[in-house]
C-alpha cells in the first residue's frame, strides 16, 4: 500500500537543511525586505562576498532563493510561495 506524503517530507527536509546554519538564515532575513545583489548583502552581514555565494549556492538549490539580472549586477530575492512563508509549508 503506498502511502500519500502531503508534507512532501524529503523536500520539506531539504529546506530545512538549506535553514539550518545561521548566516543563512540571516541571507533570508535580510532579504525579506526585497532583492538585494550580492556585494550589498555582504557588506550588510559583514561577511565575505565569496561566503555569502556560497551560502546563495545552497539556499537556491533548496528552492529558497531566485536571482534575476539586472544591466550587470545579479540581485537575489527570497522565494515566497503562495502561502508567503519562503515554501516552508507544501503548496
């Protein structure tokens, strides 16, 4: 018998994982308040540029994060789901 996952568990781990270190978690919070490029989010946290890519790198691989280009600077946006909870609860 198979059963129905309607918390889609291994994503909702995903996200979590992708949570679960505090800079990242302060990326997230300082992109609540919209897009930001990433030399501003930086200079923001007092982290290095490379440390926050790298941090970028996960939390859009969870589905966490979008980027979108504009002339050459690239600004990153937290992703809101339908529910507005950055896709912590299955759509």
């Amino acid at each position: 018998m198979e059963v129905h996952d309607s918390l889609e568990s291994t994503h909702c781990a995903e996200m979590l994982k992708a949570l679960g270190d505090p800079i990242r978690l302060r990326i997230v919070d300082a992109l609540r308040t919209g897009p930001q490029n990433v030399g501003d989010l930086a200079e923001s946290l007092n982290t290095e540029i490379a440390t926050v890519s790298h941090h970028l790198g996960i939390l859009h691989a969870a589905g966490l994060t979008g980027a979108g280009k504009t002339r050459t600077l690239q600004s990153v946006s937290a992703q809101r789901r339908r529910s507005g909870d950055f896709g912590l609860t299955p759509g």
